[in-house]
C-alpha cells in the first residue's frame, strides 16, 4: 500500500524529538486515514487480537501497558506485512466493580439503591458509564493503541446480550447448566456471590484454637481458626488408618455448647499429619466439608445470614462473625474445653477484590455451569495443536486447571449485569427463553441473579464479531490469531473462552496462539500493589519520557511466561535511545542520507558499508524469528545494540570519514545511510510508533509507517572478509583509545601518530578510518614517538606509536599518578594484613575471604597499569 515517492518532500527535523508536541496529533491522522479499520471483503490474509476487555471503571495501569504494547507490536508488525488486521476494542461491564462504584455515589448522597428500586438504579449506572467510564479507552490512544474504533464493543451492548441470551439458552437445553445449593465465596458487604478470579488471598493474623469434643475415652481434639462455625458442625472426620482414632469411628461425640451429638467419620480427605489429625465438619460454611458432606450423607447447618451474623438461637444469635468468635472462644473456655491457644497464628485469608471484605464460604442456591465436557474440549483443543500456547511450559498449568475443573457458580446478587434468562411461573413452571422470547402467559417473574461477569467476557472473542448470527466479521476473523494476557488469568478467562468457543463454534478454537507474558515487578523484584505503595502510573512515564520510551522499556523486558521488573531509570534509558535514533537520524539527513538511488553494487561499497548491511540482514532474521516466538526481549535488545552499539557508535563514526571523501565514495554512503534507516525504521515502528513514523516519513516522504511494507533481507551472501576487517578496526580503535585515556589524553586532543604493521593484518584500507576515530594526525618529518602499543589481532600485530611530547603535563601527571598509586598501595596493605592473619581465616566466611582476595587482586592490577603509565612518562 506504501509508495516511496521518486523525490519526496522532505521536511527539517527539529534539533530535538518532542513527543508531547507529535504524539496525539500523529494519532489521530492515523485514525483519520483509517488505518487501523479492518476490511472484512479484503483478500488478505486476516490476522485478529480481541482486545483483553478492561473494567468500564479501569484506568490504565502498568499491566495494562504492557499487555496493550505486545498487542500493538504484533498487529502493527502483520500489518506490515499484508495482513487484514483486526485488533478490537472494548469494555467489560465489570459487575460488581460498578455496582460497587455507583453504590458509593449514592451513599454520598445519602441513599441506597434500594431507595431508588432495581429498574431507576440500572438507568443510573449506565448514566454513570456514559459521564465516568471508559478513561481507559482515551488512555489507549495516548499509548498509541491501533485498535480498530469503529468495531468497538461493550460487554452490555444489545447485540452482546443476545449473544449472552443464545448461548446461556443452549447451555441449559443441552443440560450444562443447572441449579444447585452449594457452597460459594460470599461477600457479606457486597451481598453475593464471587468467583475465585474476584477473591483476593493474603495472610492474616488470627488464632488457632484446639478444643475438646465430647469426654473422657469418648472425646477427640480439633483445631479451627473459626471457631463460630462450629455452632453448625454435624460430624468430626479422621483419616481411615489413623490408628489413634480408629476406636472412635463409628461413635459419637458432642459438640460442645450445643448439646448436639454428631458422627466421626473416616474421611480420606482428612491429612493425619495436620494438627491433631481430626477436623471439625461445617457442610454449610467450608467447600472441603461440604464435599466430606456429600460422601456421608450429614445434614448442612446454616449459622450465620448473607451479612455474617449468627443466627443460631442462644447467646450468640445476632453477634457478628467476628463478634462471635471471641466469644464462643471464652465460653469454651469457661467450660474447660480450650486444649490449647495459638495467638498469632498466621493463615491465608479470602478478601473480595472490590471491597477487601473478608469473604464467607456460605450454602446458597446459585447457577452452575457443568464444565466436564466443556474442560474436556478445552484441553484437546490444546493437546491436538489447534491452540499453541507460549511458553510451551505453561500447558501444563493449563491441563493441570481444566483436567480438574469445578462446575463454575455463574449467578450473582446484583443489579448491574446480564440477567439471568429464567422465568418462574404460577405452577412451579421454570422456563430458559433466548433473545426476543417471553415466557407464555401470564403470573411469570424473572430470576433475580444477574450473570457472572467472566460468563460475558468468555464469549468475547466471538460475540464482538457478531455471534450468534453468520456475520461477514465473523467468517472473515474467527478464529483469532493471538490472545495476549498475563498467565495469572490463564485459569480463570483463558479456560473459559476456550470452553464457550469451542462448543459455539462447532469445535474452532477462539484463537490460534496464547501468549502469556509475566506480571510487573518493581526494581527490587516485588510485586506492584497499592498497600505496598510501590506502583507506577504509566501515564507519568508517558508524560516525562513519551509513549514510545514507554513502551520501549516494558517491551524490552518481556518474555513468555516470565514476571519483568521495571524502574523509572530504565524509562529514562529508554528515552536516551529514542534521543540517540533521533540525533543519528539527523545527522543522515543533514548528510545527504537518501532512498532515492538504491543501494550500489557491493564491489562499490566500502568494508563497512557491506558490514552495516550485512548486521542489518542479520537483524532482520533475527527479529522475526524473535516476533515469532513471542521473545519481545531478545528482539527489543537486538534492535537496541544494533541501534546504538553498531549503527550510532560504529558505522556513524565510519560514514563520516567516507562522506568527507566526497564524490561516488559519499554518494555510496548517503545511499547505505538511507537504507540502513529505512529498514531499521520499520523494524523499530511495532515497538516504537511515534517517533519512528515522524523520521521514517521524513526520511523517505512516503505515506506513513503504519502501512509501509516489513522489511526482508537483501538476499546477498555475508561478505565475511569485510566483517573480519571491520572486527579488526573496531578492535584496533578500542585499543587505542583506552590506550590514549591511559596516558590522560583527553577524547577530543589530537597527537601525532604512526600505524605499523596494518597490511601484514589487512587492514590497509582502514588506516584512514583509525586515525580518523583516534584523533591521530599525519607524524611530521622529525616524529619522535615517545609511547608505543602493541594491538593483537587474529593474522599478526599492529604497533601504534604515538608522539605525547607537549600533548600532555608530566608534571601534573606524574603528581595524580602518585596520588592514585598510594591508594592502591593501600588497599594492597589492607588485604594483605587479612588474608595474613590466621585468626581471621579461621572464622571468617569463605565469601568474604573470596572477596578479600578479590580486592586484593583488583588493588595488584592498578598498582601493576600505575607503573606501568609512569614507566611511559617522560622524565620531568
């Protein structure tokens, strides 16, 4: 689609790149063209990427960045390379989030949502969208997001709520979902129920109480950290082949303040290792005694209501959870029961997500989605290759989860949310009706619950292109190409998208590849969280350094399935490395660089010309091999070193000596110049955008990077006689140079100089060049070197003398090597006097007698180059 104009009007570069000035104008030129809208009638090959849906309440925050940055890189790359890209937006309605959100606007307004009723509340929360959600979309563009805006999708939309309806209807026809009392998260401020996905663990201090059931021969120990629930114990169990317990199985004991008399049971859910090796039984307040329940057939006790107060009739009825457990501790107390008392006692605490209430497994009666054949098909979709997930060493998490997967709890207690499609009637009737049906006549009432909202946001990718009617959308890009997101939601979204997917689309998988990138981590490798305080607003980096450092950074540290650390110094490099691919850029363009002729034949090209381009070649291999493999950091860091290792500190440095030549020789280098540019432009671009398409069009005055063709390589053999050559130089120059700061020349000081010996090592024709990067100039008739070096190269040794006579003050450099020789001399005495004393050797750790030896060592090598330096000086 790209065209580079035979003679393009080029524009100046200011001395400086300012993102702050380019960013949002550039952004919306492109979304003005119509660049990132996808054509469901082209005949190119589709590649699609469903945006991970944020909550409609959601700013952007690192994760965010990151995950929309590897989107942005992949799908900008395709497009480049002829693709019909899809990348699609939206929103999740993100269910008890907003409720939650709207509630507390209410409450400062001194109301409730009951005070408004279910229908004027709904109408408030989609005001409350309208006016305060979706930040995060603005915030996408700031990051340069080419996300397709015309496709944009809302978990909420009609055309997404039939979705919801269809498949929620072909669910319960065909039996996979039903009605159920079991146990569940509870939260008892937000009033419902949650997924795992919503509950958030953390270790909480708490007490471990042991306490004694029954008497005498007949009594048996339990321990409990929530020791109200035992007003609804209904059995104690033991492992089978505890012999300590095996005369009590079968028997009875009473639980203590109740008066009741409850079974021990011999489960092998029950570790004999743990504690006294007897548990208490709770079916109606624990999923594991719950499940021991089931096998025993024991009644369910409810104790406490949806807000955690007991209700049990006696002392305790009306006190709060956390009220009544202090003080059923201090009756059993009283009453001798108490074993024993662990305070503080450290255990893992379910809080909700939203509120950080802490949650409350509670018997309710909610909608189960059956998942085993769903699961099943999830993994074989897998196992049989049609999804690939990166890194390979996470399928195993993957079958770990959906081999062992529990029926899912779909409903929910709120308002906000897709209601639940089941209608109850006068005569006990239950009907499922599906988008645009009623149930027939009249008395009906609609279930309460609203849908979980990972139900929605399961059938995203084939809902947003128009499911379940046959839509062009939905021929032309399901299945999708990639799934990006962070492997901590590999169990709870990933799983159920595969499951949804797989079963309505007649076995297609949602997506070809699942790439699972790491969680974000501050410098000292802990994770962001805000009771730590050490999170990073993206939107600061982007405001100090520009999106495109931004995204540089977090690109720069991602690999498959591998967590990333990130600090604002990096941000602040990265930043230095746009600075320096500006400044390089312009300094070309102010030298004539040039795509306009296209490379000269390689016999016209200089050993340096065909080593840049050669690396380049090399580079291109290398990041697409890396883009193919989700490797974004080995790809970030090849087009970082050649960037400015190779490109900016080398073949700049050599260019410069080539164009000072003038004629066909600087003809040749304007034209590599632009070459080199142009491709490494476009590779840069996925990673890159902003600052990339202002030089790129620049550059060249074609239409925009965005639509330019991916670069390939030449296709010409690697000359390697010239990258020998070029090795041989750079080693030489470094030499050199470390050589002239030895002597306390400065970089910029000229002296005169002789090369011996570069034709015995081939490299002749880099003399000029040397001299050039060295300061060295022509030696005069009466050269008196007075400092020589000796350079090893693979074919022989180059001698470089150089004349310092007046270039340097002896005097003062005699005075700050005297100066430095002391403080090494020191250090020596220092370590010596250590590692001489036997006392020391005899208690102190080997570590720190290796770095003793270490220092000792480091001090010997600056004492040895100090007299050295002074061996070279001239007598004062």
């Amino acid at each position: 689609m790209t065209e580079t104009p035979t003679a393009p009007q080029r524009s100046e570069l200011p001395p400086a790149w300012n993102p702050a000035e380019v960013e949002a104008g550039l952004y919306q030129r492109w979304v003005e063209r119509g660049y990132f809208t996808a054509d469901a009638g082209s005949d190119k090959p589709p590649f699609t990427i469903v945006l991970p849906p944020p909550n409609v309440t959601g700013s952007l925050h690192m994760g965010h960045a990151l995950n929309h940055s590897v989107m942005d890189a992949l799908t900008r790359r395709r497009r480049m390379q002829g693709y019909e890209v899809l990348w699609l937006p939206g929103m999740d309605h993100a269910g008890i989030a907003t409720q939650t959100a709207v509630e507390r606007a209410l409450a400062s307004e001194g109301r409730s949502r009951h005070d408004l009723g279910r229908e004027k509340f709904v109408e408030r929360v989609w005001e409350w969208k309208a006016e305060y959600g979706g930040r995060i979309l603005d915030q996408m563009r700031r990051l340069g997001d080419g996300v397709d805006w015309s496709r944009e999708r809302f978990t909420m939309d009609e055309g997404l709520s039939r979705a919801v309806q269809t498949i929620f209807k072909k669910l319960y026809d065909d039996g996979l979902i039903y009605r159920a009392e079991r146990i569940i998260n509870w939260c008892p401020r937000c009033q419902t129920a949650l997924s795992d996905i919503e509950v958030d663990h953390s270790d909480d201090e708490g007490e471990l109480v042991s306490i004694r059931y029954g008497s005498g021969e007949r009594s048996i120990v339990v321990a409990t950290t929530r020791a109200e629930t035992m007003l609804g114990d209904t059995a104690v169990a033991v492992h089978p082949s505890d012999e300590r317990y095996r005369h009590l199985i079968g028997t009875e004991v009473e639980v203590p303040l109740t008066g009741r008399f409850v079974p021990v049971v011999a489960d092998e859910h029950v570790d004999p290792e743990f504690g006294t090796g007897a548990v208490k039984v709770t079916p109606a307040h624990d999923p594991n005694d719950f499940e021991i329940g089931r096998r025993h057939d024991l009644p369910a006790l409810t104790v406490m209501d949806g807000r955690g107060v007991i209700t049990v009739r006696g002392p305790f009825e009306g006190l709060d959870r956390f009220e009544a457990r202090p003080a059923v501790v201090a009756a059993l107390r009283e009453q001798g029961r108490i074993v024993a008392e662990k305070r503080p006692y450290t255990h893992s605490v379910g809080h909700c997500s939203r509120c950080d209430t802490v949650i409350e497994p509670r018997l309710s009666m909610q909608w189960w989605v059956k998942v085993e054949p769903l699961a099943r098909a999830a993994g074989d979709a897998v196992r049989d290759g049609r999804t690939a997930i990166h890194p390979p060493e996470l399928a195993k998490r993957y079958f770990d989860w959906v081999d062992n997967l529990n029926d899912w709890c779909i409903s929910r207690q709120l308002w906000w949310g897709h209601r639940i499609p089941v209608w109850y009637g006068p005569d006990d009737q239950v009907v499922c009706v599906g988008p645009d049906e009623q149930p027939p006549g009249e008395g009906w009432v609609q279930d309460e619950d609203v849908l979980d909202t990972w139900f929605s946001s399961g059938l995203w990718p084939f809902s947003t292109l128009g499911w379940p009617d046959r839509t062009d959308d939905l021929a032309r890009f399901y299945p999708t190409g990639v799934l990006s997101t962070g492997y901590d939601i590999l169990f709870f979204w990933v799983v159920r998208m595969m499951m949804f997917g797989l079963y309505a689309m007649d076995g297609r998988q949602p997506f070809d590849h699942v790439f699972l990138h790491g969680l974000i981590r501050d410098a000292q490798g802990k994770k962001m969280s805000k009771t730590r305080g050490n999170g990073i607003d993206p939107l600061d980096w982007m405001d100090a350094y520009g999106a495109d450092a931004t995204r540089f950074t977090l690109l720069r540290g991602t690999s498959p399935g591998s967590d990333l650390a990130v600090a604002e110094e990096w941000a602040a490099g990265s930043r230095n490395f746009t600075t320096k691919l500006w400044n390089a850029t312009r300094f070309a363009l102010n030298n004539g660089a040039t795509v306009e002729r296209p490379l000269p034949a390689r016999e016209e090209l200089t050993d340096a010309d065909r080593w840049v381009v050669d690396l380049l070649d090399a580079l291109v291999v290398d990041v697409d091999r890396a883009f193919e493999g989700f490797q974004f950091a080995r790809l970030s860091e090849a087009l970082y070193h050649f960037t400015w290792d190779e490109f900016c500190d080398w073949y700049l440095e050599l260019a410069k000596v080539q164009l000072a030549e003038g004629g066909a020789r600087a003809e040749a280098t304007q034209a590599v110049l632009g070459h080199v540019l142009d491709v490494l432009l476009r590779l840069l671009h996925p990673l890159t955008p902003f600052i990339t398409e202002t030089l790129w069009t620049t550059l060249t005055g074609g239409e925009s990077l965005v639509v330019a063709d991916w670069p390939k390589p030449t296709g010409v053999e690697r000359d390697e006689v010239a990258a020998q050559r070029v090795e041989g130089l750079k080693k030489l120059v470094t030499e050199i140079r470390r050589f002239r700061s030895d002597q306390g020349l400065k970089p910029g000081q000229r002296v005169a100089g002789k090369v011996r010996g570069a034709c015995c090592v081939d490299l002749a024709d880099q003399v000029p060049s040397v001299r050039a990067l060295t300061r060295m100039t022509e030696p005069g008739e009466e050269f008196a070197p007075s400092v020589s070096l000796d350079v090893g190269l693979p074919k022989g040794t180059v001698k470089v003398e150089l004349d310092l006579s007046g270039a340097i003050d002896v005097v003062a450099e005699r005075k700050r090597l005297a100066k430095d020789l002391a403080v090494a001399e020191k250090e020596r005495a220092q370590c010596e006097g250590k590692l001489g004393n036997a006392g020391f050797l005899a208690k102190a750790p080997a570590d720190v007698v290796a770095k003793i030896q270490a220092r000792l060592d480091a001090a010997n090598a600056e004492i040895d180059r100090i007299n050295a330096r002074l061996d070279t000086l001239p007598q004062s």
